[in-house]
C-alpha cells in the first residue's frame, strides 16, 4: 500500500491554517483512536450496539465497514447538544441546513463503494467529516470536498485533532468533483444530484465506482455506476432522501 503523509488541506489552493485558525476544539470529548484516551463507556456501548443492532441487524456484511464504524467516534462529529443521540437511527443536524446521515446510510454507502485498502477516494460533501473518517478507514487516501466554509472548517478541525492523517479537505463546488487528484477508484456523494454529474464519471479510474442519490429534491434512488472499459454500467441500489447537491452540476442556489 502507497503511504500518504498528511497532506494540508486547503480552501481552493489556500492553506487553512491562515483561514480556520487552528484546529483544536476546546472542551471536546476525548478521542478514542490510535491507542489514545478512550472515549465515556455509553458513548463506547452505544457505538457497539449502533454495530450490532442498526448495521449487522439490517444487512450490512463487509466485515471491514463494520469495523470502521465501531472505531470512529461519531459523537465526536456531532454538535454538543447532539452527542447524546450520536448514535440513534436518524440524521442529525450539525447547521447550515445540513445534517450528519442515518449511521445505516453511512455504512450502506460505503458497502457499496467496495474499497480496497490502496483506493484512492473522492466524497463530495464533507459535511461533519463523519464519512471521510470511516472512508479513511478503508482507503489509502480519502479527498473530501464542502461547498460552506464554516462547514469544511470544521470537518477539517475534527479530523485533524482525532489523527486522520489520510484525509484532505477542500472547499469548494463538489459537483465539479476534484480533478486535480483524479482517478478516483471510489467517489461517493452524500447529497441528492438531478442527475449524475458528468465530470464525476470522467474522474473516476477504470473499475473505480461512483455512488450517488440521483432524483428529485424529496426523494432519491442510490445508484451505483461502474466504469468498464471507458462504459458505465449502473446499479439501483435503495431509496433514499439527501439535502440537495448544489453547483455547477447539481441543483441551482
């Protein structure tokens, strides 16, 4: 597997350090990866039991996106007065009118991009940072793109200060993908597209697979899109309802 040092993400091309300011949080909780402090026991069983009961109890297999999900801290991705539902069945809110998705939605997405540990990845819509941190779990390098600055910011700040050295993030259109990384072997976007951006299958790499809600504002369908041979085949995989993408390929302001 390639090795990544930690990259600095940026803003467009500007270093965030000069933007968001540094990326300690005070007053968070402790973090629970890489050996460090371990994180409050109902925070720890709630996590076990979101596993067991919201993931494995309702279909998700890959033994890997299973782990992934029972190490990252999703309390920590979560507003404060949200933590004690960190790990309930239902997005929730982290401002912006955006949320953090279904931890079901999560895990059955990341399924379905099938990722192998020397992937390179691309989500659009960074949102918390949540995703990125159990795609990083997973890939060898995860780029994550948000179009609202205090949103990126902040998913930046998170995943700096719980260690995820494998994740750059970027703010800007997402629609429009990230071209300068490309291929991507995996692409996920965690919110709903009119209809699938073109630029996004130009970026993925041959076999690479891109995962998006792809329908009308209130309601998605998943899909699945594979590239063979320079041809897509595509995938429905589940119903589903997102906030809208917005930008140059995806819904107007």
């Amino acid at each position: 597997m390639r090795r990544y040092k930690a990259k600095k993400p940026t803003i467009g091309h500007i270093p965030y350090d000069s933007i968001c300011g540094s990326p300690a949080i005070p007053g968070s909780t402790t973090m629970t990866l890489f050996g460090r402090a371990a994180s409050p026991p109902d925070f720890d069983e709630a996590r076990r039991l979101m596993v067991e009961r919201q993931l494995r109890g309702r279909g998700i297999k890959d033994e890997r996106v299973l782990a992934a999900m029972l190490l990252v801290p999703r309390h920590e991705f979560v507003p404060g007065e949200f933590k004690g539902e960190a790990y309930e069945d239902h997005p929730i809110s982290i401002g912006e009118d955006q949320t953090i998705s279904q931890p079901f939605m999560v895990a059955k997405m990341t399924q379905e991009l099938m990722l192998k540990p020397s992937d390179v990845t691309l989500e659009i819509g960074a949102g918390s940072g949540y995703q990125a941190a159990v795609l990083s779990r997973l890939a060898s390098m995860v780029y994550t793109v948000e179009r609202r600055q205090r949103l990126a910011c902040l998913a930046y700040a998170t995943l700096m200060k719980l260690g995820y050295a494998n994740v750059a993030v970027f703010c800007g259109d997402g629609s429009r993908g990230l071209a300068e990384h490309s291929p991507y072997d995996g692409i996920i976007v965690t919110a709903g597209a009119p209809e699938v951006p073109p630029v996004l299958l130009e970026q993925l790499a041959e076999g690479g697979r891109l995962v998006i809600p792809v329908g009308p504002k209130m309601h998605q369908v998943c899909k699945r899109i594979t590239k063979h041979g320079g041809r897509y085949e595509t995938e429905d995989l589940t119903g589903c309802v997102f906030v809208p993408l917005i930008g140059r390929f995806g819904w107007e302001i």
